[in-house]
C-alpha cells in the first residue's frame, strides 16, 4: 500500500464506483436500443 493509504482507497471507491455506474448504463443502454429497433421493425411490418 502506499505512503497514504486514505487517497488509495478513495481512488479505489471511486474507480469501483464509476465502473459500475459505466456497466449498468451500458446494459441499460444496450436494452433500450434492442427495444427501440424491435418497435422500429415492427413498425414498418405493419406498414407493408
């Protein structure tokens, strides 16, 4: 551990946290664009 242990764990917490705020968005993001392009496609079936 380094000379200050209190600014490595609080760069660890914050590393920790933003990785997990960056995958639940990404997840999130990737369901709402299937869901988008499912209701695109069924869209324009309709419209055929």
């Amino acid at each position: 551990m380094p000379e200050h242990p209190i600014w490595w764990l609080l760069t660890m917490a914050c590393i920790v946290w933003y990785s997990t705020i960056t995958i639940y968005v990404s997840i999130k993001g990737a369901a709402d664009i299937r869901h988008m392009t499912d209701r695109l496609s069924g869209r324009d079936d309709s419209q055929s």
